[in-house]
C-alpha cells in the first residue's frame, strides 16, 4: 500500500484522505480482474477477518423484503 500512500497525485492531500485513497486504490488493483462472484468472495474473506481479528462474529440480519 506504501506505493499508492506515496504516490505524486495524493501528496498534496491530508493525511487521512491519502490513507483512504491508498486503501481504495490498493482494493481496486486487487479486485481489477475479478468477475463479480470473485469480488464478492473477496469481501466476505475481509470482512470475516476483519471481524476475526477484533475477537467478534458478524451478526447477519435477514431483509424484510
């Protein structure tokens, strides 16, 4: 993620704004060749060990529609 923090077009934004860039940018260069279903795959895994790491279960409510 360093290569995008540090990239020309985000230095002269504030710090908290190059970190979301990066982010998003280094998100968009993983997923760039996924078809949806891949792309779904992949935020699942994150969010799942997003979760993990803090110690917490996703709590997944069901849509009334």
């Amino acid at each position: 993620m360093n290569n995008y923090f540090y990239s020309p077009e985000l230095t002269d934004e504030p710090l908290a704004l190059r970190e979301i860039h990066a982010i998003r940018l280094a998100i968009h260069a993983e997923t760039k060749n996924m078809n949806p279903e891949e792309k779904r795959a992949y935020f699942h895994r994150s969010t799942l060990a997003f979760f993990a790491r803090r110690g917490l279960s996703p709590n997944y409510q069901t849509s009334p529609v």
